[in-house]
C-alpha cells in the first residue's frame, strides 16, 4: 500500500511547464483516494484556461504508473478549493513566483 507522502515525492518532479515549478510544490496536487493498487489523484491547475492541463495531468498519471506495485491511474481535475498560490504554493515557489 502506497502513502500519501510516498506519492507527493514521486510526484515531486512533474513540473507546470509554463512556470518551471514542482505540481507539489505550487499546491496543485489536493490529494489522493488509494484503493489496492489504483490511486486516483485530486489536482487542479493554475487556471481553469491552462493550455497545459492536459500535458500536465498526463505526466501525473505516467509518473505514477512507473511506481511498483501501482496497476491503474486516474487523474481527478477539481476547481474546489481554488488554487490560491498565497496559501497552497510551498516557501520556495512563493519566492519564485514573487510572492512575499
């Protein structure tokens, strides 16, 4: 059985390829229902007009289809909570997204 903690670190290097910056790390990723070996992930994106979405939970989905022991996976796209990048975006990407 996989941790929440275990696949926010596997997803640690899916990036926003716009800004440059961690899914985790921007706060996007909300959450996950973990069900044997099917996960299915809760995220949003930066915007409801991101031209990347797709591109983005693509890369979630692939990613953690590489992880062992993991058979299917869904990506939820959720607009609730709205993303707010002042409360849900780590230290790190406030700074580089100018955020003080």
């Amino acid at each position: 059985m996989w941790s929440e903690e275990a696949l926010m670190e596997a997803l640690t290097p899916v990036s926003d390829p716009e800004l440059g910056i961690s899914i985790v790390d921007l706060g996007l990723v909300y959450g996950f229902n973990i069900d044997n070996n099917d996960v299915t992930v809760k995220m949003t994106l930066t915007s409801p007009a991101c031209p990347l979405g797709a591109e983005i939970m693509n890369d979630v989905k692939n990613t953690l289809e590489q992880l062992p022991f993991i058979k299917k996976v869904d990506v939820e796209l959720v607009w609730s909570p709205r993303w707010d990048p002042r409360t849900m975006a780590s230290e790190d990407a406030r700074m580089e997204l100018g955020i003080f």
